[in-house]
C-alpha cells in the first residue's frame, strides 16, 4: 500500500495521492487523510471473529468517510416472477444506491426468475459492490440454492465486504498477502452462516451459496478474483476477447471430481428435458434419499462439508491479461452462464458497446437473452440471473451523499427504529 502521508499540504484533512501515474489512465483520487492512513483507525473496525449484527454493518460503513455498501435487498415473503430488485445503501444516504453504482460507471441487474407456475418464492440470487478501507474496491455476485438459499446469499454479498475490512483481513492486504485475506474471510464466512443460521433458526443443512467476486486497489495494476462455485467472472477485452474466465467448480472439473469422490460422495448422471446430462455429487449410497448438488464449492450446505464440498475459494492474480484497461469485468450468476457460453455474453457486451449503448442497457439485454435461452431450453422454467458489468479502469466517484435528514447520522439505532424516523420524515 502505497504510504499518503510523507507529503506537506495545507489542509491537513484533505489530501491528493501524489504516486506515479495511476494505472489504466485511472484519475487520481482525493480522500481523506485519516481514511487512507489506516494503520492508525483498526478501531474503527471489527476484528474477524466479530458478530456480524445490522449495528456493526452500519458501524463499519459510517466509520471512515466515503465507504460503502450497495446490495441487493428483498424482505418481503413473496416475489413476483421477474421481479427486477432496487439497490439498497449503506451508510443511510439521500441518495439511491443505483445512482451510487451508475457514478462509478457500474451496471447490475438482479432479476427473479420463474422456477413454476405462480412461483412466488423470494429469488436467491444477490449481489454487492463496496468500497472498502485503504482504496479498495470488492464487487461480488452470490446464487442461493436450497430452500433457504436467498437468506445464505444475502448474508453472503453483506457479510465478506465486513470481514475484508476487519482489522485481521485488512493487515493481510496492507502486506499484499491479498489469496490469506480471501481464505480467511470465506473460512470466517462458512463459520457465519452456521452460526447466524442457529441463532435464527434456519436450516442450512441443504441449502448454501456460490459466490464470485473481484477485489482490487485504486493505483495498482493488479486485480484479485475469488469464486466458489458455478457462478462466473469473466475479462472482456477492448476487441471484445475473453482474456480471462472463472473455472466453475462442478463434478466435470477434473481436480474437483477427484476431491469429492475422495471424501465421500458419488457423481450422478440423469437426462434433461433438453437432451443434455447432468452431472451432480451426492453423499456415496444416498442417491434419491437427499438432494444432490451441482457444483463441488459452495458456503453452507453444512451436510456436505465432510465430504468435500469446501467453501474456500479459488483466487487468481490478473495483470496482463487486463490489457490497456479499457475492457469491462463481467460477474454472473449460472443464470447468465448455464445456456451462454463466455463467448457469447462477450459478443453480445462488445457489439454494444461499439454501437454507443448505455451500459445500463446492455447488462438489461444479456439478462434478456439468456431468459430467452432458459425458455428455449427449460420451457417454463428460468433460473434467478444477477449480471454486474464493472471497468476495468477504475472509476472513481463522490461518495454516497450524507442522509440530513432527522437522525440521518444514527449508526446505532435498530431497524425498526430507522424505519420509523424514515416515515415520519416523508410524511413531513
């Protein structure tokens, strides 16, 4: 991490980073001397092990100036098919989260699918972008499976921007140990979900998360990627190539099948509606006794963790397959992937790009197509699909702007507490 505070300035609060050219054009960023100087704020935030209570969330978002946290959220019991979900934000803002998102040029669509008739069930996919202490930025798609699938994946995408900003995971990546910070905060992760599931009486015995994120540091040249699981982050280059693509951890993966046949469990083979095969894992023994899994990583599915089914990650190191910059991340759900191949989406993402289209707008047409190729497929059936369309070149941008409304500032209000004053302040 690259040391902010040798140079004199004249005002001690405000500061310009006065390092070598950014990397990929990027345009320096002004923050805070006591945000970038972190060594000297771990008070500010929880250690690894800490609860993960809606208080210390809000705490850790409101602790530095301009961090933040934009997630997907759906409290309701129902969702409507194809329901397309808003953005919620932290710290409390008078702004939207997707304004937020569209000031750092990114796009997102978390869209519901329609798995039967008249399904009404919450989707399970979710999604987070945040900028987390020290410059740096976490992007991260998670698809819930089972039936308390969307409560893992909402925890998932709020509860791993928490633990990389805990002081443990943020020592790790102040000493570049960037793939220990990302173990650790997904082993922690796994412990979370256990324990958060008890305390609130949710089975998670069968039910779990995959997810895929990328992490990287405004300045630096590198960009750190971690999935679990069958969701997907791929690079696509300014000539619209893919330079880079996520493995999916399924039993066709040869180092994963080997993994899990090891541990305990057997692959399946059946025929889809479509013709095609599918391969699934299940406990040795137990096939049509207890449901089988499509992927060989995952955060929950707590029956399968001693057969191999890990929640650790794989990370990879990118650098000169970013190229000049100028391409963009794309961060899926198997919604987008499971009838598109990388090639395709990348295609579809170039071609627009080319033709001038709003970026908003070419995350709505993949989502779009590949509906199409689930009905194509599957009929009636269409999988939960979240999209995240990031640049490579790092943008920067206002943070989210101050709530000055009554009790804007509160961190440690509840949530029904915050609700109310909210109501009352749109009544005024």
């Amino acid at each position: 991490m690259a040391d902010g505070g040798t140079d004199s300035v004249n005002d001690p609060s405000q500061f310009r980073l006065k390092s070598r050219r950014s990397y990929h054009g990027v345009d320096r960023e002004t923050v805070s001397k006591e945000a970038f100087l972190e060594q000297d704020k771990d008070e500010n935030f929880a250690n690894l092990y800490d609860e993960v209570s809606e208080q210390n969330l809000r705490r850790v978002w409101s602790s530095l100036s301009g961090l933040w946290l934009a997630h997907s959220s759906f409290a309701a019991a129902t969702e409507e098919p194809f329901h397309v979900r808003d953005v919620s934000l932290l710290p409390r803002s008078k702004e939207s989260g997707e304004s937020v998102l569209a000031r750092h040029r990114i796009a997102v669509q978390c869209c519901k699918g329609c798995k039967y008739p008249d399904d009404c069930s919450p989707g399970q996919d979710n999604f987070s972008c945040s900028r987390l202490p020290g410059g740096f930025r976490l992007h991260c798609v998670a698809d819930g499976h089972g039936e308390e699938g969307n409560w893992v994946s909402e925890r998932v995408v709020r509860a791993l921007p928490y633990f990389l900003s805990s002081r443990d995971c943020r020592q790790m990546l102040r000493e570049g140990e960037v793939e220990s910070a990302f173990s650790s905060a997904f082993d922690r992760l796994q412990e979370d979900v256990v324990s958060a599931s008890r305390e609130a009486g949710i089975n998670i015995q069968l039910s779990g998360s995959t997810a895929a994120c990328i992490l990287r540091q405004i300045h630096s040249p590198v960009v750190w990627v971690a999935s679990t699981g069958d969701s997907r982050v791929i690079h696509v280059s300014r000539d619209g190539s893919v330079s880079f693509a996520t493995e999916d951890h399924k039993p066709s993966n040869a180092s994963e099948r080997q993994r899990v046949i090891m541990s305990g469990c057997e692959i399946t083979t059946s025929d889809a509606a479509n013709g095609e095969v599918l391969e699934k894992i299940c406990l040795l023994g137990q096939r049509g006794k207890l449901p089988e899994l499509g992927f060989t990583r995952s955060i929950g599915d707590l029956m399968y963790k001693k057969y191999g089914v890990t929640a650790r990650p794989e990370v990879y190191r990118l650098e000169k397959e970013l190229g000049d910059g100028s391409g963009h991340f794309l961060l899926a759900s198997d919604g987008v992937w499971e009838f598109m191949s990388n090639e395709e989406v990348a295609s579809i993402v170039h071609s627009k790009l080319q033709a001038g289209v709003a970026k908003d707008s070419i995350v709505q047409e993949v989502v779009k197509v590949a509906q199409g190729k689930w009905k194509e497929h599957e009929f009636d059936y269409c999988d939960d699909i979240t999209l995240i369309m990031v640049p490579t070149r790092q943008v920067t941008g206002a943070p989210p702007a101050p709530d000055d409304s009554c009790l804007g500032g509160v961190v440690y209000a509840s949530e029904e507490c915050l609700a109310r004053v909210d109501r009352l302040c749109a009544i005024q």
